[in-house]
C-alpha cells in the first residue's frame, strides 16, 4: 500500500510551496502541468525554493521525483530536514523518488540524457531538476539546451509539472530570453543588500492564469530549522 491509498485526496490544481505567504505571491501556487524556471545566482535561494515546493507537493499527495547535481540521497533528505522538511517517510514509501546526476562528462549529451532519465519518471506529478546548470557546463551547443526545454514542455503537456532550477548567468542572453517565454511559470532569486541585512528576492516574473502576482516581489530569508521565513523588506522596494 502507498502513501496515497492511505491518504485519498482530491489532487489540487496548483503546486503548493507549503507556505502560504509564499504560495499567495505566487498567485495561490504554481499551476499543475505546467514548466517552471527557477533561476538566479549562487547562494540566492534556488535549491532550498524548489525543496520547498517538492516538500509542499507532497503534503498535497502529489508524487515527485528529484535529479540533483549537489546532493547524495542521504544529504539532500538531510539538508530538507534541517530546513524542517522531512521527507524521509515519502522517499522509503517511494512517493518520492531522488536521483543524483553527474552529467558534466558528457558534454553536449548531458541534456539529452538527462531527458531521457527525465521521460523515465514521467508518472510523477512533479518532477525537479537542481540544476540544469550542470547539463550545459561544458556544453557548446546550444541545440541541445534548446531541445531539452522543449522535451520538458512536451512531458508537462502530458500531465507533469516540471520544475527547472538554472543559475542565470549559465546561459547567453539570447537563449535565456527564449526558454523564459517557454516556461509557464518563471520564479527569479536573488541576494540584495537591503539596509544592514543581505536579504533574499523573490521575484515572481511570471505564472501562467495568475496575472495578477506578476511582478510580485517577496523577501525571505532561510532559517535553519524553520526554512524560508518571508520578511518584509524595506519601504523603499513597497
Ligand atoms: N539548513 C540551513 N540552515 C541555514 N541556512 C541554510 C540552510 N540551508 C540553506 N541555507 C542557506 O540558504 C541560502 C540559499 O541556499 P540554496 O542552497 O538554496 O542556494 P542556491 O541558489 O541553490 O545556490 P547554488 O547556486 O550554490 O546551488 C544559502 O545562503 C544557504 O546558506
Ligand atoms: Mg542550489
């Protein structure tokens, strides 16, 4: 028996981070089967939004599985945990489902394998890749990248919400422009000093049906234990 049998539930129509002062800027949540870019520099907040929004995925009884570049099964469960997101129970019921990627020694191949590895786990409801960033750095090609996008959007069109975490300068200007407007929901991070304190941006550049939080932007900060508390961030910004 599985976690969902023993929790029949309505399935939602959005991806709930969990957090409701996060999921209200984003226009009640991300939409279901849709593609989402979660972009920004180093240290911004990337992998610990999309393990948020995984953690929130699966209170709701969606399934999901997690590629990650920058953890270990056992470190990624650990590094949720001290953010207060344990996932433990979800990963040995099978719910969710995490697979570390090494895909820099393959070059321009890197994003057609991870596609591949990608279509595999085309039953989950959710499916995170943190990051993609290390599918093209050694890439040459943008084709590749390109072609990657567009294979995500065609398994969102059959019914998985994909998620795509990719640091922003990974990508030239023109391309990154065109992957934008690809993707239903674009959430972008950064770090800005905000006073004395350095704060964390969200900034919800866009969701697909929810018009009206485009452009929102939320300042949080990530504590441990706790995870990502929003805070206001100075009167300057509104
Ligand atoms: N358990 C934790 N306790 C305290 N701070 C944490 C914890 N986990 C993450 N952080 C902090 O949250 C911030 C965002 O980290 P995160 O790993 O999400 O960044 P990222 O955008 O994914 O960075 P990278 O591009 O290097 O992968 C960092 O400042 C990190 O130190
Ligand atoms: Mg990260």
């Amino acid at each position: 028996m599985t976690a969902s049998d023993t929790t029949p539930k309505v399935k939602k129509s959005v991806i709930s981070s969990g957090n409701e002062e996060l999921d209200s800027k984003m226009g009640g949540g991300l939409p279901v089967n849709s593609l989402v870019l979660i972009e920004g520099g180093s240290g911004s907040g990337k992998s610990v939004l999309s393990q948020q929004i995984v953690w929130g995925s699966l209170q709701d009884g969606f399934s999901a599985a997690v590629f990650t570049s920058e953890n270990t099964v056992k470190s990624l469960v650990k590094q949720m945990q001290s953010i207060d997101l344990d996932v433990l129970d979800h990963l040995l019921l099978g719910v969710l489902r995490i697979y570390p990627i090494e895909l820099s020694s393959l070059g321009d191949l890197a994003p057609t394998a991870l596609l591949q590895a990608m279509q595999h786990e085309k039953s989950r409801d959710v499916i995170v890749i943190d990051s993609f960033t290390s599918a093209i750095i050694r890439s040459t090609n943008n084709k590749h990248t390109m072609r990657f996008f567009e294979g995500c959007k065609r398994l969102s069109a059959e019914g998985v919400t994909v998620i795509i975490v990719l640091h922003s300068d990974a990508i030239d200007p023109e391309h990154i422009n065109s992957i934008r407007s690809m993707c239903d929901a674009h959430l972008q991070l950064r770090s800005e000093q905000d006073g004395q304190r350095l704060v964390k941006l969200l900034q919800v550049a866009k969701i697909r049906g929810a018009a009206s939080s485009t452009g929102a932007i939320v300042g949080f900060e990530v504590e441990p234990g706790w995870g990502m508390r929003v805070i206001p961030i100075s009167k300057a910004r509104g």
